[in-house]
C-alpha cells in the first residue's frame, strides 16, 4: 500500500512546484499614466468625482482630477495605483464614470481592456481615448510580455530570462512524467512480485496438503 501511496503525494508535491515558476505568477497590474477629460457631466459647476472601475471590481476614485481640458499625470505609485490587474489572455469591461449625486452615475466611456493591447514587454502602454470625453494613457509592462515572436529587442535581458524560465518549465514536465512513469513501472513490478509469491506460496501449501494427504492415507490403509 505504501508505496502505492507515495508517488501519489510525490505527484501532488510536484503539482504544487509547478504552479510555481516565477513568470506565471508576475502580476499584469495596470496603471494610469496619464488622463486628460474634456468634458463633465456635472448640471451645475460642481468639481467633478471621477472613478475608474472594472466590472465586479471596487471603484478607483481619481481624486486629482477635477478640471477638464488640464493634462493630469502620474507616476504609478499613486494611494490609488493599480487601477486593476489583467489576466492573461482576458479582457476586462472597464470605463471611466463620473458620480452623481442625484440620478445614476454618468458614464465617459466603458470598453474591454485587453492585455493585448498594451504594447509588446519593455514600453507597456496603452492609449483610450473617447472624442469630447476624456484621453487616456495606462501602463502595464507585463501584459503584453509573451507575445514571444516578437523581434523587438533580441538582446533584452528580460526576454532571456523568459527563455530560461519557459526551459525550467519544461524540464520541470519532462521529470514529472519521467517520475511518474517510473512510479507506475515500479508499482506494477512490485504486484507482479507479490501475485508470483502468492501463487508461491499457494503452491507450497498444495503441496503440503498432498504429503498430509497422502499421510492421512497411508494411514488409512493399515
Ligand atoms: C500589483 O498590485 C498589488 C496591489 O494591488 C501589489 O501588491 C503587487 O505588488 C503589484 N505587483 C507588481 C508587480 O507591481
Ligand atoms: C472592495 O471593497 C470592500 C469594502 O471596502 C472590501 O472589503 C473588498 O475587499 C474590496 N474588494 C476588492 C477586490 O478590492
Ligand atoms: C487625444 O488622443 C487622440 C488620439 O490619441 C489625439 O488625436 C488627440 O490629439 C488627443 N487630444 C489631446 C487634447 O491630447
């Protein structure tokens, strides 16, 4: 049973080590860069209480901007920043709104934000922008980073070290199933030693039956 057992824990074990690799888990936090609106959607000259959201996400209240046609940037690092986190190859329903007080809150504009659309590794950005409405630049160095056939920066340090990481990767599949089968080859060769003792055994116990037998009836006889 025991060692029936263990390469079962072996492989969960293994399992465990390869939700690991340090590329799968790198987040695509996305941040904004810079926004410019162009309009409010206040009725009276109110400062305007803008705030990014995602669909089922909390709201990411922009507190800075309050003018329109004012160019605001940031650096990233904001109370606020990240807007969101993408995931790989999904977009996201996203838009910027404008609270209101009184009635529904307004809407600039509501889109898919897709980790495909932000420029390939090292730059990372991306622009949105909504005619009257506002423009947009958001930042995300990791969304776009494994587009792989890129011929962008051949000498990039960083994507050497996505090559090493996806041959870790790998070698990490090719020892799991090497373990694996060696697990099942050393499983069925361990039943197949035991059914040949069994069987053993069966016999010797046959055979002492006969020699009681054949003892009982000579007994028998005289
Ligand atoms: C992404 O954002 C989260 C907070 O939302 C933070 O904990 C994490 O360190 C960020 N990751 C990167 C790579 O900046
Ligand atoms: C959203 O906000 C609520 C209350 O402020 C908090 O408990 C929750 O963890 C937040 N969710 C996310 C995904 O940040
Ligand atoms: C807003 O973005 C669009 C498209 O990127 C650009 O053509 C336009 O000049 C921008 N407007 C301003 C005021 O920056």
């Amino acid at each position: 049973m025991l060692s029936m057992i263990n390469p079962g824990i072996a492989a969960i074990l293994l399992l465990f080590v390869l939700q690991w690799p340090p590329g799968t888990l790198a987040s695509r936090n996305v941040t904004l860069e810079s926004i410019e609106i162009f309009r409010t959607h206040e009725w009276f000259h109110g400062r305007p209480t803008i705030y990014f959201r995602c669909q089922g996400e909390n709201k990411t209240f922009l507190p800075d901007v309050k003018e329109k046609n004012n160019l605001y940037t940031f650096r990233g690092e904001e109370s606020w920043q990240p807007l969101t986190a993408l995931p790989e190859r999904k977009c996201k329903r996203c838009g910027f709104y404008e609270e209101d007080k009184l009635t529904t809150d307004d809407t600039f504009d509501e889109w898919e934000l897709c980790p495909d659309q932000f420029s390939p590794a090292p730059e990372g950005r991306y622009k949105h922008s909504k005619i009257k409405e506002f423009n947009a630049t958001f930042f995300c160095p990791q969304c776009n980073a494994d587009s792989g056939s890129d011929p962008v920066s051949p000498s990039s340090a960083d994507s050497n070290k996505r090559g090493k990481s996806k041959l870790v990767i790998v070698i990490w599949c090719v020892s799991f199933v090497a373990i694996l089968a060696m697990a099942v080859f050393l499983y069925k060769l361990w039943q197949k030693k035991k059914k040949e003792e069994q069987a053993a055994r069966f016999l010797r116990l046959f055979e002492e039956d006969d020699d009681l037998e054949v003892e009982l009836g000579l007994k028998n006889e005289f």
